[in-house]
C-alpha cells in the first residue's frame, strides 16, 4: 500500500530530527512506577479550553477511580504531522498508548494493523450500547472495533431569521430547490464556505445528487451522474451572479455575520457556529438566525464527523489503557467535556444536557439521524482532495460540470480501488 511505501521514509526522517524533537515518549518521562502504578501516554488535539477541563478535571477524577493508573496527556497540533508522526511510530512499536485522532484517520491505521481490536476487552459489548450507534462506524471493520467515538460534529442549515420573514416566510424553506429559488429571486447570498466535500454535499444531496453508490466503491455514474451534474450547475449559477462568494474555492467571504446580520439567507456550520461565543453573543445567534437540518428528502443532509479514541499497537498496557477508554465513554466523563460545547456519544450523556440553554443543540441532534457516514476506505483525505482541485476547475471556468465531475469520478474510482 501507498502507506507502507512511505513510512519507512518517514521514519528516516522522524529519526533524524530526533535531537530537536519535544515529543514526550516513554523513554523520557520520569518513571511513575514506585507503587505498582500502570503509566499510559494519552496524545491529543483537545483546544486550550478543553484541554483545561481534560487535565483539571476529567484526567483527576479518572486516577481517582482508578489510583493504580497514571495518565500522561501530551497535547499535540493538529494537522497531517501528528498522523504521519504516529504511523511511524506504530510501525516501530513506539506507543503512545491512547490516541485520540480524527473520524477520517481511523481506517488508515487499522488497515495497516497499528490499532488494538477492541472487541476482547472486558464490559466492551456493555459500552458499545451506551454510544450512538451512528458514530460507531468510522472504527468498524471486519466484524471488529478498532475506535471509540468521542464526540460528534455535523452541520445545520443555518438561516437568517430577518431575511426569511421579509421573504415572508416564519420557517425555513423545505427544499434545496426553494432555498436556491428564494436566494435567486430575493438576490439573498448562498453562504457557500468552500468546495471540499464537507462543504458541498449538503447542497449536492439535497439537490438530489450523490457521491458514490450506497456501497461507496464507484464514484462514476453518481458523482458525473445528470443529478450530481444539474446540482453544481445550479450553483455555479448562483456563483456567476455574485450569490456566491467569489472567493469561495478559497473559503472567502464572512459567512457567519452575513447570516446573523448581513445579506446571507443560509450558510452551513458545525456547532462552534453557536458554542464559542460568551452568553450575550450566543443570545444575538439565536435570535438571528434558525438552525434546521439540510434538506434530506434525497438522501443524507451532511457529513458526519469527530473524534475517537484508539489504543495503539504496542501499547505496553493494553488493559490500563482500555479502562482509560472505556471512562471517557463514560456519562461522568462526557458530561463533563460537553462543558466545552463538544456533543457528546454517550447516549445518557446527551439525555442529561440541559438544552434549554443551548437550544440550537436540538438541531444538530437531529441532524446526526439523517447524516452522511464517512465510509472506512483508507484515503478518504486524498479521495477530498480530488473533489475539491475538481470542483475549483469547474467553479473557476476551466472545466464544464460534466467534464470536471467526469474526471474527478475517474480518479476517485482509482483512489476506492487502491484502498480495498
């Protein structure tokens, strides 16, 4: 595989640029062992102030419960250095021992064997239906878990409440086909962030168009299908009439005031649309605008995506390590962490939020019930990068949908073809 070509460059690399590292490793961090206690190294990406919650908190009242083990959190950027970083790491039985890793990585490390199965732990089955069943997917694979799912994040239609009523209107519209109708006939913008998938497949579902078949194993004759071809042109009509940024391919244009008080009927955002403001901020959002699902009378509304915890291969303590994800999966700890306005997996978790504060949260709930499962192939991030140089070829007047659609479907195909 592409993967395995490339690692042992990779560990070239990482071994001569040893000497400069900071990462913390077992190697260098003082033993805590003087009583018997089981050390795991916990990587992360949490923000500064989850990270708060995770070290003062959620880390604290684990060693609590468990006092014979010992939590070492090591917070890391998050970007492509930290997969390839851990890849390497893997391949040569370097630990860390828990990782927490985005929903899209997952199937590219336990193809390539560096993740623990999950299935043979204690009280796994006992956990497994404690979490929404919609957020398992991205860890499954030939019978096995290989993740558990952390937290969520999806999009919602957000709306201007101003715009719809002097539109006439007290709720939303239904469909893709009104809402593009409204904005068109109003001259109100389609807040458009960017032509990657996440972006884009809302509007490309909800126009009827698709991606690959249900199976995800052939982007030809679906995403240059005539549904998927008349969806994107309907948005490049409204891209050469200014209803769309101009500067869309490079994710330009202040969607997130336009919708609350400019000249933007409807852009899609993930919930840090609503859950990174103070209260009186948070307070103007809901008053300006109205959150709903995408339109998914055609299929899915939006991407699903999130986190996960995995335990990696050579861990030298597997079980200790297990109690760990198996605690954060937990009621308490996701409580806890949804504090920092992350949606938690745990099923009694969300039952126990107080939505009446945050009552977009209802949105994005519901959201999750019609969204799309990012299926387990093994270079997902590769397969977007296609659609998205295609779809600024085309958004860019270099190629026509179909022809651009076309070639995108072609090389997609080969990348679905590569993974299996």
């Amino acid at each position: 595989m592409i993967l395995r070509r490339i690692v042992i460059i990779m560990l070239v690399v990482l071994a001569a640029g040893c000497e400069k590292s900071k990462i913390i490793t077992k190697e260098n961090v003082q033993p805590y062992n003087k009583n018997n206690v089981q050390m795991i190294e916990f990587w992360h990406t949490y923000s500064d102030k989850e990270s708060q919650i995770l070290e003062r908190q959620m880390i604290p009242a684990f060693e609590r419960k468990f006092p014979g083990i010992k939590v070492v959190s090591v917070r890391k950027p998050y970007n492509n250095g930290l997969k390839n970083t851990l890849i390497a790491r893997a391949f040569s039985n370097r630990g860390p021992d828990v990782a927490r890793m985005k929903v899209a990585w997952v199937p590219d490390f336990y193809k390539n064997k560096l993740l623990m199965p999950l299935n043979d732990f204690p009280d796994f089955q006992k956990v497994l239906h404690t979490l929404n069943n919609k957020t398992l997917s991205a860890g499954f694979h030939e019978n096995k878990y290989y993740s558990l799912p952390m937290d969520f994040y999806i999009q919602a239609a957000i709306f201007n409440r101003e715009l719809l009523e002097k539109a006439g209107y007290s709720q939303p519209p239904h469909t893709m086909e009104e809402i593009l109708e409204l904005a068109g006939k109003e001259r109100y913008r389609i807040g458009l962030g960017g032509l990657n998938i996440w972006r884009t497949l809302p509007y490309i579902y909800g126009l009827g168009g698709s991606l690959t078949d249900a199976e995800f194993r052939t982007a030809t004759g679906y995403l240059n299908g005539e549904a998927t071809v008349h969806a994107v042109e309907k948005l490049l009509v409204l891209y050469k009439e200014g209803l769309i940024d101009r500067m869309v391919g490079e994710e330009g244009g202040d969607n997130w005031e336009g919708v609350k008080s400019g000249n933007v009927l409807i852009t899609g955002e993930g919930p840090w649309f609503y859950n990174i403001w103070t209260e009186k901020e948070l307070y103007r959002s809901l008053k300006s605008t109205i959150a709903i699902p995408f339109p998914h009378d055609n299929g899915p509304s939006s991407l699903l995506d999130g986190e996960n915890l995995v335990i990696m291969k050579g861990s030298e303590e597997k079980e200790a390590s297990w109690t760990f994800l198996r605690w954060m999966a937990s009621k308490e700890a996701q409580l806890m962490m949804s504090r920092a306005g992350i949606f938690p997996t745990n099923l009694e978790a969300v039952d126990s939020m107080n939505v009446n504060r945050d009552s977009y949260t209802l949105s994005y709930q519901e959201a999750l019930e019609y969204s799309f499962q990012r299926p387990s192939v093994e270079n997902w991030e590769e397969i977007d990068k296609v659609y998205t140089l295609y779809m600024n070829k085309i958004f860019q007047g270099e190629l026509s949908p179909k022809k651009g659609l076309t070639q995108a479907a072609e090389e997609i195909d080969y990348l679905l073809s590569a993974s299996d």
